[in-house]
C-alpha cells in the first residue's frame, strides 16, 4: 500500500475513534438508530463532521453486510472474488478493490 494511501487511512481511522467515543452506549450497540440530528451531535462532540460520521456508519453497514453473506463459513477463492465484484464500487477510495 502507498505511504500516503496508508496515512489516509489511518487518519481516517483516528477520526473515527473519536466519533465512536462520541457515541452514547445505546448507538453503539445499536447504531440503526442514528439518525441526523444524532449524527450531527456526534460530529460536534468529536470535532468531525456530519458526512465523517455517515461515511463511518456506511462503512459499519457495508462490513455488516459482507459478515452476513460470508456467514461464518471458510470462503474459496470465487466466493471471494463474487463478494468484491458485489462491492466494487461501493467502499470508499483507495482501499484498493
């Protein structure tokens, strides 16, 4: 991975410990129910933004998701390949699928 794609992305992932550390304990064991005006206090109390935070959520979402379709089971190589073709194009920039 490129030095500067890695400092991205760990930027990223510090922004989002502190919008993690922002959540109340109900968000996080339930973060279906943040909605926006949640999403706004949570980008104020971490010094982040609004689209930060949904762009954390979409991720949690996504991660969900797969975790759901892999279901615990060891995956061959074409599963994985259908589940990143499935994907492809909804992860963020620069994480290289």
């Amino acid at each position: 991975m490129p030095k500067d794609l890695l400092k991205v992305q760990e930027g990223k992932l510090k922004k989002w410990k502190y919008v993690i550390d922002s959540c109340k304990k109900e968000e996080l064991e339930n973060p279906d129910i943040i909605e926006r005006s949640r999403i706004e206090r949570i980008a104020k109390g971490s010094g982040t933004t609004s689209k930060e935070v949904r762009e954390l959520l979409k991720q949690y979402r996504l991660g969900k998701k797969v975790m759901k379709n892999v279901g615990g089971k060891a995956m061959k190589t074409k599963d994985i390949n259908k589940l990143v073709k499935q994907f492809k194009g909804k992860m963020p920039k620069g994480l290289g699928i």
